[in-house]
C-alpha cells in the first residue's frame, strides 16, 4: 500500500526530522509550510528516495488549507497520517507585559491552524478508515503551568482535549488521534519566541541534554505504525533532565 503522510510546518524542527523519518520508511509525503524555499529544499533532499509533494501553505487561511487539500494530486490524496506539528510560542515575558497581537497569533497558528487543517483532511482520513493516524504536537505546557506559559500553554490544554473529544467521535471509524506532548527541544522554536534572539535560543539549552527534533520524530514513527487497533491517547516526552520546580510563594520581604 502507498502510505502518505501529510506534514504541516516541515520546514523546521520536528516537521522536516518526521518527513525525513518516514522518508527513510518508504513513504510518500506531503509538506506544508509558510517558507516555500524550505519545502523545495528538503523536497529535493528526499525525492531521490520517496514521492514528495510540496505545498506553500499558511495553516491560518482556512481557504488556503482546504484549496492544498482538494488539489492534492491523485498519489497523494489518500492520506494514512496527518502529523498538526506547525505551531510556534511567542513572549515569554509575563501575561501582563505581553502585545495582545502575540496571542492572537499563537491562538489563530495553534488553535485555528490546527483545526482548519483537520477539518479539511478528516474526509481523506475517514476514506483510509483503520490505520489512519492524527498526531497532534501539544506540550507538556498544555498540562502544567509555567511562568510566561499564558496562551501557549493554554492553546497545547486545547490540543489535547480536542485529540480526546475527536477520539470520541471517531470511535468506530478505525482513525486514530494521538497527543504528543514533549518538554524541551532543540529547535528553532526558541529563536521563534523570542523573535530571533540567537543568544537566548543557546543559552537555553547549553550545559543540558534537551530533546533533538530526531527523538519527537521517532515517536511520531512509533504511534503512526502501531498495529491498527493500538492508539496512544497520549505521549508526554521530556528530556531525563528536565522536570518541574516547586510552587512559587509570594512572601513579605
Ligand atoms: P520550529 O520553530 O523549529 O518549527 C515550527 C514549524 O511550524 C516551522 O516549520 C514553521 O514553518 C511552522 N509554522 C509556524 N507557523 C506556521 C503557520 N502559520 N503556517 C504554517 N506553518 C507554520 O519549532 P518546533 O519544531 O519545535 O515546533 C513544532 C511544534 O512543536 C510546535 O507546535 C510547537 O509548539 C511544538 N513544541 C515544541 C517544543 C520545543 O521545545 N521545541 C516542545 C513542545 C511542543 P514556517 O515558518 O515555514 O511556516
Ligand atoms: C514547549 C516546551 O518545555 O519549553 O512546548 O515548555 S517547554
């Protein structure tokens, strides 16, 4: 059988370490992402191995999303797994000292972007039937607060109860949803959220072992090729040195 995958954000970090993961399967492959000269590199990276189909997409334009979907060529369409990885934090800073337009642009890229995406794909994923697989990246900050989580960590709470409520209706139909939620990695997603501040992005993780982009890509691997009556609700993933701190008190000095 051609399996496809359909990948958003594949032009950095866990969406482009999964393409070249299943890559290494066999599978075809179906890469979004807002950089066009990212897709058509890593396209050209892994179409001597495997088919690829490359398609420039803002997950934020439900017109656009729908519009990639119904044009996807015929050796793509029947999709087995849909990987919702395109998401990004923004201002770490506290609630109260952040630009109102930064929320916006975590809700409309993780929670709107997400939900357009599987709207359009659900009918492929339904035609697939056993074995097809939704994989969501949500984080460990869609479970436990933080300083500077706000809506980011709000947007991944949002994640997973919508992974759990779509398990709910789809019971019966053979697709499955899985919530992959990891701590730190190594990506650009620093250098994201805090708007390009090389510095902080290594300060972060120097002196640690974080997560690589390779690790989530390999979890990604194992939820999607269970055998078909297995579903991982959920995979919360943290470096070994990672963990949580105590509760702050607010104390008379
Ligand atoms: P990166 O910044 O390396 O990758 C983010 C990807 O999302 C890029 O490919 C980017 O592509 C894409 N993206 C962002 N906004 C949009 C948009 N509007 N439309 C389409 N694609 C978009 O970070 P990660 O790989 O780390 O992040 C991937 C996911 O993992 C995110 O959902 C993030 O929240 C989550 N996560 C990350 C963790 C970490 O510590 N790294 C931990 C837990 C979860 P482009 O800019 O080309 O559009
Ligand atoms: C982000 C993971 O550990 O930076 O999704 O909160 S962490």
């Amino acid at each position: 059988m051609n399996n496809v995958i359909f990948i958003t954000g594949a032009t950095s970090g866990f969406g482009r370490a999964t393409a070249r993961r299943f890559a290494e399967a066999g599978w075809s492959l179906v890469l979004t992402g807002r950089r066009r000269e990212r897709l058509e590199a890593l396209r050209d990276e892994l179409a001597t191995k495997v088919a690829v189909h490359i398609a420039p997409l803002d997950v934020r334009d439900a017109v656009a999303v729908k519009r990639v979907v119904d044009e996807l060529p015929e050796a793509f369409a029947r999709i087995r797994t849909l990987v919702n990885n395109a998401g990004l934090a923004l201002a770490p800073e506290p609630a109260q000292k952040v630009a109102l337009a930064d929320w916006h642009t975590m809700i409309d890229t993780n929670i709107t972007g997400l939900v357009n995406v599987t709207h359009a794909l659900l009918p492929r994923l339904l035609e697939t039937g056993a074995g097809a697989t939704i994989v969501n990246i949500g984080s460990v900050a869609g479970a436990w607060p933080y300083p500077g989580g706000h809506v980011y960590g709000a947007s991944k709470a949002f994640v997973k109860q919508f992974g759990y409520n779509l398990r709910c209706d789809l019971l019966g139909t053979g697709v499955r949803v899985t919530d992959i939620a990891p701590g730190m990695a190594e990506t650009e997603f620093t250098l994201v959220r805090t708007k390009g501040n090389q510095e902080a992005s290594d300060k972060l993780y120097r002196g640690t072992t974080p997560l690589t982009a390779e690790d989530i890509a390999e979890q990604i691997y194992y939820v999607a090729t269970l055998p078909d009556h297995i579903n991982i609700n959920r995979l919360e993933v943290m470096p070994t040195r990672q963990a949580w701190s105590p509760f702050n008190i607010d104390r008379d000095s």
